[in-house]
C-alpha cells in the first residue's frame, strides 16, 4: 500500500475548521453529531473546533431548550495574511448556497431547508463587499 501522496487527491482544500463551519452555516440547529458525520470528523474533533470557533468570534451558540443553535458571525475575518480584510459571509453564501450537492445528507434532512430550497442561510449576508469596512 502506498503513503498517502497530495498529488494522489488525498487531501482536501478546507480544512476541518473550513467545513465546521460551512455546515453550520447551512444548518444552524445542527448537533454535533450531525455536523460529525458530514465532515467526517469525530465528534470529539468537531465539539473542539466548534469551542475554536467560538472563542475566535466565528459564531456565538445559544440554547433553546435541550438543542443548540449556532450562529455565524459573517463579519469575521479570514486568520491568513493572504486574505487579510476579507470577511468570511461572502464564501460561506457561496458555499451553503450550492446545497452540499457532493455531501451526504444531514441526518435529519428537514433540518436543512435553507440550503436544500437554495436559499440564503440564516446569519449570512452575501451583498455586502467581501473586504468588510476596511478597519482592523
């Protein structure tokens, strides 16, 4: 068996972090089970990355009962210097919008119906200019 090689398509382009939040994005009231087992990541992992992006102001969590909803901060900024000023609202849009059409389904598919109807997700604002005010 060969190592795992990058050119061999072994890696994937968001990291875990990424595509957390590109699934809460299209599905706020997800569990962290749901969102495990889209990522592909274990539940452990995503409960980590969900405390990640918290603490950095990519989304706050709130309770409604026994179930959490997330929601995501469109205005924060992407962390790479290659993308500095750029907020992250304008690529989430973009990539909730396409609905996950290469994903498997959420768990429970009636959680989703802003992306399965194509519609903009809840918290996500995809006509303001993708470079935010300009102040760090």
């Amino acid at each position: 068996m060969e190592p795992p090689d990058e050119r061999s398509g072994n890696w994937t382009l968001l990291t875990g972090h990424g595509r957390v939040l590109v699934e809460i994005a299209g599905n706020p009231q997800a569990r962290i089970r749901d969102i495990s087992s889209v990522v592909g990541l274990t539940e452990r992992t995503v409960q980590v990355i969900v405390a990640d992006l918290e603490a950095a102001g990519y989304l706050t969590r709130s309770r409604t009962g026994r179930r959490t909803r997330y929601t995501v901060n469109p205005d924060s900024k992407f962390r790479h210097s290659a993308q500095k000023g750029l907020r992250v609202g304008p690529l989430l849009a973009l990539l909730t919008a396409m609905g996950g059409t290469d994903t498997p389904e959420p768990a429970d598919p009636g959680t989703n119906p802003s992306a399965a109807a194509g519609h903009q997700p809840p918290g996500v604002n995809t006509a303001a200019d993708p470079r935010g005010s300009g102040e760090e």
